[in-house]
C-alpha cells in the first residue's frame, strides 16, 4: 500500500503536475490522521472494555463479600433484639434474682464485632471507578467504616471494656463473675446485690442502652437493607453484560 502511494507520488512530479501533488499529500495526509485516529478511538474503546470486564469482575468479587457482611449485621441486629427485653426490665428496675440465670450480669458484656470484607471495594478504588454505582458501593463502605457502624462498635466495646476494669478494680466478687456462669445460685450475696439490686450497674445499663437501641441499631436497620439493595443492583448489571 505505501509503495502504491510512492508511485502517485512520483507519477506527478515527474508529469510536474505541483499543484495536483500538493493536493494530494495534503490528502494523504489527512487519511493519515484519520487512521491514527480510528487506531486511537479503538485502542480506547478496547481499553474501556477491559476496564468494564474488570469492574465486573469486581462486582462479583462485592457481592460474595457483601453476602458475609450482611448475614453478620443481621446477627449482630438479631442477638441485641433478643437482648432488648432484659435491657428493659433493667431500666423500669424490675430486676430479679431469677434474671441471673437469664444472663442479667453479662448483659452488657455482649460486644458486637463486624469485620466488613473490604477487598472488593478497594480493588475498586484502585482503579479509580467513578461510576454511579461503583461510588455508592464505595460510600456506602466508608460510611460503614467511618461513621455508622463500626465506631459505634468500638465505642461499645470501649466502655465495655472499662466496665470490666471498674469490676477488677473495685469489687471483691470479680474473680467468680470472671470465671464461671452466674446464676442465683451460683453466686455470692455480694455480686446478687449489685447486679440485682444496685442503682449503679442500672446506670451503666442504661448507657449502654443509649449506645446499642439509639445509635447501633437504627443503623443497622437503615444500613442493611441498603446493602441489599445495592447489592441487588451489582447482580443485575452482571447479569446485563
């Protein structure tokens, strides 16, 4: 094809038809960018193409992760709700003796722990996907992560954490909470009363009601039906490819 083109060339210069030859570099030269520019237009085309491939690969990669997520939220959303009756017999203070078989002085020792699978976000950050979907997959996370789900977590676990300090600290009875399961008749008179009938372990009660019924919960009934959702949506775009 070049040597086809070299030959016109030569055909008219040596007929010295200049001004027909110019007109036909300029030509060539126009086919020229044009091709380039067909080259250009399906190497990006190619390139968008493993972007989206790979995106998708992602996506299948989110919703198994998200899966996990999920059905660990719902867990953590079941356990408290099993837990909201005894939180409410404590703060009307109606406690009884009996309640210490039911779990009344582990009753704020329960510690949720999510652990959110993030690799597949982060692949999608790494790549710089700017989507309308990928970047709510991506604020959904680092909500999740900054705001809604798991700093309430740690401030539970915190105070929790503290609480038990306080027990070590101050109380002759805590060698026996620590190790064994308390019941009412599994325990001494002195633990019996604190956590039956004193106004302090009804306090701390009532904080880490604040924290958990308030705060965690909501979240966590506004936060996974948000993931479902979005993970729904991730399935059907796989599934349109």
């Amino acid at each position: 094809m070049i040597k086809f083109f070299q030959k016109i060339r030569q055909n008219l210069l040596s007929e010295g038809k200049t001004k027909t030859y110019v007109k036909y570099a300029i030509g060539e030269i126009v086919l020229v960018i044009i091709g380039i520019l067909i080259a250009l237009q399906i190497n990006n085309w190619n390139e968008d193409r493993k972007l989206q491939n790979e995106v998708l690969d992602i996506y299948g990669q989110i919703i198994l992760e998200m899966d996990n997520d999920i059905a660990e939220l719902e867990d953590n959303l079941q356990m408290f709700e099993s837990l909201e009756p005894m939180f409410n017999e404590v703060l009307s203070d109606n406690r009884t003796v009996d309640m210490l078989d039911e779990g009344l002085s582990r009753l704020i020792t329960v510690s949720p722990r999510t652990s959110l699978n993030t690799s597949g976000v982060n692949r999608l950050k790494s790549i710089s996907a700017n989507d309308s979907l990928s970047l709510r997959v991506i604020e959904i996370y680092d909500q999740a992560e900054t705001v809604n789900i798991i700093p309430i977590e740690n401030r539970i676990s915190q105070e929790q954490a503290s609480l038990a300090n306080k027990y070590r600290d101050n109380y002759s009875w805590y060698p026996e909470w620590i190790s064994k399961r308390i019941t009412k008749d599994n325990s001494s008179p002195e633990l019996q009363y604190f956590f039956v009938n004193s106004q302090e372990y009804r306090h701390y009660v009532i904080s880490s009601y604040q924290q958990i019924y308030n705060n965690y919960l909501p979240s966590l009934r506004t936060g996974i039906p948000g993931l479902k959702e979005i993970r729904n949506e991730l399935q059907l775009k796989i599934e349109k490819k």
